[in-house]
C-alpha cells in the first residue's frame, strides 16, 4: 500500500455530520453519511481485511442540536 511504503503504520479520519464553520474552514474531509458502510468496507478490502473502525459518541453540542437529539442522552443512545 502506498501508505506503507511512504513509511505511515496507520492514518485516521473523521465524521462530522454537522461541522462549525471553523471546521469547514480548516479542510474537514468526511465520508457521506449515507456511505459509510460501503466506504470502509471498500477500506477493508483495500487494506487486507487490516481496517479497524473507531467509534464515538462526540462532543460538538452542535451536530447533536442539528439532528433534534438531546447532547446529554449520547452516551445511552450509542450504548
């Protein structure tokens, strides 16, 4: 892979279905929320089956106010 052979063990992205201004600003790439599984598991293949998917409940009040979820029900709701 041609990240190995550029010398990287690993590299990470970030989902952000509501991003601030300045996080737009900064150069946000994020996957379509909708393509999500076909994406890794098109990192998956890619990789040899050695893709792992993080997940979080997240911190941006924002993103959960934009989807009319409570920011204070996050945990329960990702459990």
């Amino acid at each position: 892979m041609a990240a190995e052979r550029a010398g990287f063990d690993g590299f990470a992205f970030t989902e952000h279905p509501a991003p601030s201004t300045s996080w737009l600003a900064a150069g946000v790439i994020r996957l379509s929320i909708r393509s999500w599984r076909s994406d890794t598991a098109t990192v998956d293949w890619l990789s040899g089956g050695r893709f792992i998917l993080g997940a979080g409940t997240g911190y941006l009040t924002a993103e959960y106010f934009a989807f009319g979820v409570e920011f204070a029900e996050r945990n329960m709701l990702f459990d």
